[in-house]
C-alpha cells in the first residue's frame, strides 16, 4: 500500500473578498480527503489587508482580523503557522484562491505587475521548486506561480481575463485559456492550475475543476 501523501493547503483568510473563498477551499480539503492524503493546513500568521463586509461587499471600517486565526474557521482548528511549515513536511501544496491570496499572500490586488509575495509563501514555493514537489494553484493563486517562477516559463491558467494573464505573462510565464471545469498541467515544473471563482458561476464546475487538480497534483507527487 503506498504510503499517505502529506499535501498542504495554505489558506489566506475566510471570506472570498478579504481571504479564502471558502467554497474553492471546502471542495480542495474534501477532494483531499476522498484520496486519503493527509492534509497540513497552514496560514500566514500575519494581519489581513482590511476586513470586508460580505453583506455590504465594502471593507468593515475600524475591524482588524489575522490572516492564521481567520483560516482557522474553516479547518476546525487545525492549522498551524506557515512559518512552521517546511518542503521537507510535505509531498504536495495546494492554494485555494479567494481575493486573500491577492491581498494577504502577496499584494497583487493592490500593485498589480508590481507585486510581491509574503516572505514565508515565497520561501516554501522555492522550497517546494527546489525539491521538485508538485504545487497546485486555484482561481487567482497562479499569479503566485508566475511571479515566483516566471523566469522559468511556468504554465498557469486563471481562465481568460485579459488582464490578469497579462500581468502574468510580463513576469515571463505562459498563461493558457481554460474553462472553469479544466485544468493546466505544466508537468516539467509540476504546477498544476483551474480557474475556479475567476469564472464560476457557482460551485458544482469550481469543485470539478478543484477535483480535477487534486488528482493530477496527487499523481505527480507519486
């Protein structure tokens, strides 16, 4: 029997317009856990951007939260530090999207082409590169990917906003179309990326294509 893949999940907050789009996380731990790998989920242990409103869909005037008490929510109370987290822990990482990524792992939703990534989310990408340990990216997640390994030409998908796969091809990766239920595989970085919430509509495609991605991101760490 093969032994249990240790896959981390790194989350960035709860609540799709300041953290983790729950949904997109949801359908990751469960497409997980029907494969039986062992999920290590991890946060930041830093201050969110701003706190939003869900209701009103404007930022919550005078609220402070944390990026690693927020992700705790949605994982019951099981999650630790990222700062904790190294390659060496794990088989396999996956990041779910949500405008967290974009605001509180890296600061793409405020510099654009500018970004930069939050040290501890860059240190365990490079990690995970250097051990050649397959990563998986969801909804806006990829923009992680491509500015981290840009200059390696890594293939991504964010679906097909114009935009946002500019941005990514100026750090130099490759950004391919895809719809909501599809994947991109880049198997010589073993990257593997689905569009989720950047197309929706709603969550039956997000979790195919969620489900899609755990099976290949699973299969290349094999």
């Amino acid at each position: 029997m093969a032994p249990q893949k240790r896959v981390g999940v790194v989350l960035s907050g709860c609540g799709f317009l300041d953290g983790a789009e729950i949904q997109e996380a949801v359908c990751t731990l469960l497409s997980l856990d029907r494969r039986g790998a062992a999920v290590v989920a991890a946060a930041p242990d830093v201050e969110q951007l701003h706190v939003v409103d869900h209701v009103r869909g404007a930022p919550a005037e005078g609220e402070r939260r944390r990026v690693l008490q927020e992700s705790a929510r949605i994982v019951r109370g099981k999650i630790v530090d990222l700062a904790r987290v190294r390659a060496t822990d794990l088989d396999a990482v996956v990041f779910p999207g949500g405008f967290g990524v974009a605001k509180n792992l890296c600061s793409f939703a405020v510099d654009g082409r500018n970004m930069k990534v939050v040290p501890e989310v860059e240190r365990l990408v490079r990690e995970l590169r250097a051990e050649r340990k397959p990563m998986g990216f969801i909804c806006i997640a990829p923009v992680i990917a491509a500015r981290l390994l840009g200059d390696e030409g890594v293939k991504v998908t964010i679906g097909d906003d114009a935009e946002t796969a500019a941005a990514i091809t100026s750090w130099g990766a490759r950004h391919v179309d895809r719809r909501v239920d599809e994947i991109v595989v880049d198997e010589r970085l073993k990257v593997v990326s689905t569009p989720a919430y950047m197309l929706g509509p709603w969550i039956a495609p997000v979790a195919t294509g969620i489900d899609k991605l755990i099976a290949a991101l699973l299969e290349l760490a094999s």
